[in-house]
C-alpha cells in the first residue's frame, strides 16, 4: 500500500504549507502572495506522482485513494501521465 510513506509526506507539505500562510504579507506584491502556496501543491501532487510512477513505492489503490478523498490534485497528476 505505503501509506507509511504517503504520511510522512503529507506532514512535510502539510508543515511547509502551515509556514507560508503564516508568513507576513505585508512587503508582497498581489500576484506573490498565492505563489507560495501554488509551488508547494504542485510540489507535493508531483511528489506523490513520482513515488507512484517513478519509483513504484506506493501502489496504485493508495494513488486512487488519494484522489477519491481530495488529498491529490487528480487532474493534476493526470496531465503528466
């Protein structure tokens, strides 16, 4: 399955994604204000895509799992397939 290694994961992008929306604002511009938190989900999607596709460490009912709860992007990883 890897759900193991699909948590641990998950943390990382959860805690870097809990610093940029505490991060101060105050001297970005509008368009960087999102850039961060874009860049980490499509950090973490590509993440999860590598480990199905590329390394095979997760199977593909763990990657289904994933999208039928919303924790991945679908769409997203369905592009780069």
């Amino acid at each position: 399955a890897g759900w193991d290694l699909v948590e641990v994961v998950l943390e990382e992008f959860e805690s870097r994604m809990r610093e940029a929306m505490n991060e101060p604002m105050e001297d970005k511009v509008k368009s960087e204000l999102n850039w961060t938190i874009h860049r980490l989900h499509y950090e973490k999607n590509r993440r999860i895509f590598d480990m199905r596709y590329r390394e095979g460490t997760i199977s593909p009912q763990m990657l289904e799992y994933l999208r039928d709860t919303k924790i991945v992007d679908g769409p997203l990883i369905a592009k780069w397939r």
